[in-house]
C-alpha cells in the first residue's frame, strides 16, 4: 500500500512560507510558486539537505516569479498615462461600473463606496482596462505599423490586433503582423521597438544575426538591443 502525499509548511528564514507536498511517486524535487508561498514537491524520503540544496539552486529565480505573480490590485488612484492610451478611474453617481471613452483618454466610472478588495470589482475593472486598451489599439497600433512601414520599406500583407496574454506581436509567413492590444500601456518607444521588430521578420523571419543588424539600422543609432531589455522589464498586466 503507498502512502498517500504528506503535506508540512515550514516559514524558511530566506525564502518565506514553503509548502512542501512528500509524494512517493516524486522521483525528484518540482518546485513552482503561489502569491503566498513557494510550492515543494518531493520524494517520499528527501532529506532536509536536499531540499535546502534546491532551495539554494532556484530559490531567487522563484522569489522573482512569486513576486510577479502577485498581481497588481486595482483601486481608484490607478491610471494609465502613455502616449497612447490614458485612463483614470472615477466614483461617480452610477449604479454599475462603466467604461466612458472620449478623445481624452478613457475613465471608468465606478459606484460611490466601490468596495475596490472585491475580487468581483478587480475582474470587472481589469475587463473594463482590456476593454479600453482594446479600443484604443485598434485605433491607433495599424496606422503606427503602416506609418513605420512607409518609413522603412517593409511589406506586410495585413495587421491584426489582438487580445492575447503571452506576446507583444508576431509575424506569420504570410506577412500578418499580429500586435497585442496591451502595446497602448508602454511608451511609445517600445510600441514602435515591437512593431519595427515585426516588420524586420517580414524579412528575416529569425533572430539571426541579421535580424539583429537590420533592426539596428531600423532603430538608428543601433538601440535595437537597449529597446529590447527595456521591453523585457515590463510585464503584460491584465
Ligand atoms: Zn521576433
């Protein structure tokens, strides 16, 4: 008969609360994280010294993770101002929350008292956020993308603007550039860096070498890989 998993957390002096699941079927230590605590997986009979080990290993990789992974909370003081897209939340006198757009920018319109720890109110506020993204990149990513194509001489065939939660953009065989709506929330910089980066894989579709060199001729004078880093340090809310 085996035993079935035993579960023990221990609150570690450097890396927090750690759940640690003794599973018999475990060959190894899998570790992932929750907001709250770092999650173990290990063999029935792993020693403290093992998991000690793994936590030395991976420990900092997963407390970056975990910090991520705390999402952001949404209250009345949150905006957005980029060159693209602003927004700002407002109690007003409305008995639902409602997203208003006008050639200013975006505001949504929540209830007198919202009660903003509400994980209702934080889903309808974050649908509301996408929603207005939404809006406004269809507006304004196609007409970028073409203005820096002129620019540049690049070709696509077509532009698609999409909700979708892993990519900035991507660029098909076919030449459709597909951009992701959350692109309105970063500086204008790095929305041109993205789109411009689209453009060169209609050309190089890899990141070769030359995929490289001819986004430093596009990004003059050569920050291709300065713009690149500094995309990388903004994650996709939402
Ligand atoms: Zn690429």
């Amino acid at each position: 008969m085996t035993m079935p998993p035993r579960q023990s957390i221990i609150e570690h002096k450097q890396w927090g609360r750690i759940i640690i699941t003794r599973n018999p079927r475990a060959r190894r230590i899998i570790m992932r994280v929750r907001p709250d605590a770092i999650m173990m997986t290990v063999p029935e009979y792993a020693k403290d010294t093992d998991i000690e080990r793994a936590l030395t290993e991976c420990g900092a990789r997963l407390k970056t993770r975990q910090q991520q992974s705390q999402e952001q909370i949404i209250d009345k003081d949150f905006s957005i101002d980029t060159e693209y897209l602003r927004l700002a939340i407002k109690e007003s006198a409305v008995s639902r929350m409602r997203l208003i757009g006008s050639g200013n920018g975006y505001v949504i319109e929540v209830p007198q008292n919202t009660d903003f720890t509400s994980a209702d109110t934080q889903q309808m506020l974050r649908t509301a956020i996408k929603g207005a993204a939404k809006h406004c990149a269809a507006r304004v990513l196609p007409q970028r993308l073409k203005e820096l194509a002129e620019r540049t001489g690049f070709k696509y065939k077509r532009c698609t603007v999409r909700d979708v939660s892993s990519r900035w953009g991507s660029c098909s065989t076919s030449g459709t550039i597909s951009l992701n709506i959350r692109l309105v929330m970063l500086p204008s910089r790095l929305v041109d860096y993205v789109l411009l980066h689209e453009l060169c894989h209609t050309v190089e579709m890899n990141h070769s070498d030359r995929f490289w060199a001819l986004m430093d001729k596009v990004t003059a004078p050569a920050k291709a890989r300065a713009l690149r880093a500094e995309l990388k340090k903004n994650r996709m809310l939402f």
